[in-house]
C-alpha cells in the first residue's frame, strides 16, 4: 500500500532566512519611571551623530537633547545604540554603565 498526500495538508512554512527577524530589544531594568524627584530610572540611550544629538527613552517617554560634551559621551557609549543606561531627568545626568572603562567617565550632563 502506498502512501498518497492529503489533499488538506498544509503548505510548508518559509524558509528561515525569508522569516521577518525583529531587532534585538536591550533589556532595560524595571524602574523605567520616577517614583521620587531625583530618582535614577532605567533608559535606552541613541546617539545621533550627524546631529550631535541623544536620544533617551524610558518606558513610554522620550527626551532628544544634546549631551555638554558628545564626543566623550560617544566613546564612553562604544556605539550608537541602543545601550541601556540609567537617567535622571531632574539633573539631567545620563549614567553609562562602564564608560569609565571605556572613555574614562561614566556621568555625563545633557541639556535641552
């Protein structure tokens, strides 16, 4: 007895490099809001280079501001992004985790 395809049978899946792959998201730690004035909360920073710019994102707020010195901001950072860091908006520090490794500090100020 041979075996005959179902005429039901599914059709077969797309290969996996056709598959749509999101981009990898940086885990950002819990505290993604102030709960106090002055709290350090959990951030996703970009740095936009042609603009000199940064780009803070914190659950669901944004800030686009420039950084007091963007070229040390940018080596401390080692890319462009997205790099988690932590972020006080009230003082306008950003902290990068490991900067100080890489850059030689790890606060950096940033204004509107």
């Amino acid at each position: 007895m041979s075996a005959r395809p179902l005429p039901h049978a599914l059709p077969a899946p797309a290969p996996r490099a056709l598959a749509f792959v999101p981009e990898p998201v940086v885990p950002v730690s819990a505290h993604s809001a102030p709960r106090f004035a002055n709290d350090w909360i959990g951030a996703t920073l970009r740095l936009c280079p042609e603009r000199r710019m940064v780009r803070i994102a914190a659950g669901t707020l944004e800030w686009l501001l420039a950084a007091a010195d963007f070229d040390a901001l940018a080596e401390a950072a080692g890319s462009l992004g997205p790099l988690a860091v932590e972020w006080n908006p009230d003082l306008g520090q950003v902290l990068v985790p490991g900067g100080h490794l890489r850059g030689g500090a790890s606060f950096f100020r940033l204004r509107a």
